[in-house]
C-alpha cells in the first residue's frame, strides 16, 4: 500500500523536529574545550554547561502535554520550532556564560518538547501495519541531526575560525530551525486530537487525506475510544488501570539513558582526547559514529514492524553490554586504545538497532488517547532527568577513573536484558485503539 502524499508530508515535517533534537544534543561536543577554556570552567561547571539543556529538556517534557491536549499537537510544533530558532540565534551571540546557559535552557524546552510531540503526531496519523517504521523516520531524524552536528563541527573546525568558531557551531542550527518553521505550514490536524475536540467532519476529512482505506470503521473506532474514556470521566494518569504502562513507559527511558547513550554523545570528544586523539582526529572519529548510528537505525526501522520491538530490544542490550565492558577494560588497562573507535562504533550500533530505535515508538502505542500526551510526557521527562543526572555526574565520575562509568553502563544493559525478557510486551501491528484495551486489561 502507498503511502498518500498529505501523509508523508506529515511524517516528514514531524520528523524534521527529531533532525533538529538531534542537532541540538550532538552540537555541544564540539565546542566543550572552547567553552571550558573561554568560560574557565571547572568540571562541575562543565556538567552544569552540558545539562542545562537537559532540565531544560526535563520541563519541555513534562509540560508538553497540556498544550498538546489543549491546541493540538500541530500548533505546539509551531512553537517548538520557534524555540530552537532563538536557542540557535541566542548560543551564537551569547556575551557571557549565564547567556549561554539561559539560551541552552531554551533549546532543551523545544527538544524536550519535540520528543513528546513529534512521535505522538506521527503515531496518531499513522496506520497500524506502518506506525512502527513512520515513528521511526523521527528517530531516523535524530541521528541524522546528530551527524549532521558532527559532520557540521568538523567542517566549521577546518576553517580556521579562532575564537569564534564555537559561535558558528551553535549557529549552524539556525537554518534548519527556520526551514522547520516555514514547512509546518499546511500539515493537517491528529484525527484522534480532532474527535477528542468532538471536531468529527474534520477528522473525517483528515483521515481521506492521509489516505485512510476504511474512513468509517477508523473514525468509528476513535469515536468508540473517545466516548469509553470520557464515559469514565477525566481519566488520572495514575489510576491503577495504567500501571503497567506506566511501568513500561517510565523503565523504557530509565534504561535508555543508563546505555550511556547521551552521555557519550555529549562528550565523544573528551573521551578520544583521553585516549590520546588530536582535537580533528576526534571530530572526524565522530563523523565516524555518527554515521554508524544512522545506518543501523535505518536497519532496525526497515525491521522494527516485522521482527518486532522486544527482540531488538533483547538483541541491542546484548550487544551494548559487550562493548562498553570492552571500553571499560581499555581504559583500566590503558592499553590497546586502537580499539576504542571499534568499540564505540559497535556501542552506538548496538544501540541504535535496539533502544534507539523503539523508545519514541514504545512511548507513543502504550497509553490510551485520553492520557497518551501526558503519558508520554511522563516517560520522556523520565528520559530526560536520567540524561542529565548521567551526564552531569559524567565528567566528575570519569575525572576520578575513566573505566567506572563504562562498567557501570555495561551492567545496566545486562539488567535491562533480563527485564526485556521478563516483561516487556510486543505491540507491533496493533491499532491503537487495541493497544489501549490491552495495556488496561493487563
């Protein structure tokens, strides 16, 4: 079946706020030296610098619901993208260190935001037997992003900028922020937000737009959901019918920061610089794993509605334990640092193939539509606490042993395995709507 052209538009421009998220996350490991030396900053002030973002990214989450409920989900991706403009605008021209923070704290609400409202969008206009994969274009999206800030801060690196250099590397993301903003314009409504506004006639048109072969049994099926949620009155996110989404939805993004994930992102450079790479060298090593995290995120979203969610969860932890435990043991050996790119490249495919791949996905099918914007809040801001307490306590951990914050990570993944395993559910090619019945029954 083809996908209509309002729907692909749709996905598209939704995913574009993942290209922009991913952006935004990756940017700072560029400049980290040039900050820390411009700002004279110690290690603590560092962290504080490169987390900013992330309680930024913490209140975008949370928050991002309410609105989402309220305006629609297509508004609130008019205001996030207003927001990475002037984060992007505003970390270029910053004039002194409290500026930067200020203006990093901007670009976190709009990522923390577009993480809620992104894949929620996509995953309300998406068919069944394809939402897997069109969730997963806005993953796709963040690793494109996050080369796309490698790739940008090694060309920038090359030019011989000086001083200002680290300026421009923030600024680069100003463009992609406006083009955001000016392909927004004629994206449709979520049909499901629209019934949940009683807005029928409008959702019908919408669900022929984006190509919808049974209008009727769809807008029923909504409809049905709608009136079930609202017979029950405003539902309480935390009624005892959704623990076990709740559960789910909340440990998915516990472990998808205790991978260690961002927190190798953020400091790529710092870790080839301790194994004793040169300032060009470490930016083009990480083109190198950028790239990776972009082909093996691909693999997994051709795969994701087939093989499933859970077993590339299974698969990833396996595959993540293994090389961080390898990254561990170079540096408590402080030998064999020809291996680290290798490892880090089989840590960010690895994840990439796994968590990577199903957490926007898992987040956006485990809650009903009268809760899945605040669900979903929830288990992003989870997401988002955990990647700026990991990558807080990064640098300080790692200034007394470089080895402690890999074995700590190899660990977790050999704990998320046997939860996976254990309890987690497989929700590939289930309406939405069936999603809902089955989370609350269990």
């Amino acid at each position: 079946m083809a996908l209509a052209a309002a729907l692909r538009r749709s996905v598209v421009v939704a995913a574009l706020g993942g290209l922009l998220f991913g952006f935004d996350t990756a940017v700072i490991a560029g400049t980290i030296d040039a900050l820390r030396r411009d700002f004279l900053l110690s290690p603590g002030e560092l962290g504080l610098t490169v987390s900013v973002a992330l309680w930024g990214t913490v209140a975008g989450a949370l928050f991002a619901g309410f609105p989402a409920d309220r305006y629609g989900r297509r508004a609130c991706l008019w205001a996030l993208g207003v927001l990475f403009l002037v984060s992007a605008l505003g970390c270029a021209f910053a004039w002194n260190w409290l500026s930067l923070l200020t203006f990093r704290f901007l670009g976190g609400l709009a990522i923390g935001g577009s993480s809620v409202i992104g894949p929620m969008y996509i995953a309300e206009v998406s068919p069944a037997r394809w939402r897997g994969r069109l969730v997963g274009v806005f993953q796709i999206d963040i690793v494109v992003g996050i080369l796309a800030a490698y790739l940008s801060n090694y060309l920038v690196g090359t030019m011989a900028l000086g001083d200002a250099e680290w300026r421009v590397k923030f600024g680069v993301e100003a463009a992609p922020a406006a083009l955001f903003l000016l392909m927004l314009v004629g994206i449709p409504h979520s049909p499901r937000w629209l019934v949940e506004k009683g807005r029928l006639e409008e959702a019908r048109r919408t669900l022929r737009q984006i190509g919808e072969q049974d209008v009727d049994g769809s807008l029923a099926r909504m409809v049905e959901a709608s009136r079930g949620e609202h017979r029950r009155g405003q539902e309480r996110l935390f009624a005892g019918r959704y623990r076990f989404p709740l559960f789910l939805a909340i440990s998915i993004a516990v472990f998808n920061q205790l991978t260690g994930i961002n927190a190798i992102l953020y400091y790529l450079n710092d870790i080839f610089a301790s194994a004793g790479f040169d300032k060009l060298s470490s930016d083009l090593q990480a083109v190198a794993i950028g790239s990776t995290n972009l082909l093996f995120t691909i693999l997994a979203m051709s795969l994701i509605d087939r093989i499933g969610r859970r077993k590339l969860l299974a698969i990833g932890s396996v595959g993540m334990a293994i090389a961080l435990a390898g990254v561990a043991a170079i540096f408590w050996s402080s030998g064999h640092e020809n291996l680290l790119l290798w490892l880090l490249i089989g840590f960010i495919a690895s994840f990439a193939f796994s968590q990577g791949a199903v957490i926007w996905v898992y987040l956006a099918e485990v809650f009903p539509t009268a809760v899945r914007a605040r669900g979903q809040s929830l288990g992003s801001a989870t997401h988002w606490v955990m990647n700026a307490i990991v990558s807080w306590g990064f640098p300080i951990v790692a200034a007394s042993s470089r080895a402690a914050p890999f074995a700590f990570f190899a660990c977790m993944m050999v704990l998320q395995l046997a939860v996976v395993l254990a309890v987690y559910p497989e929700t590939k090619g289930i309406p939405l709507e069936e999603v809902d019945l089955r989370s609350q029954a269990d």
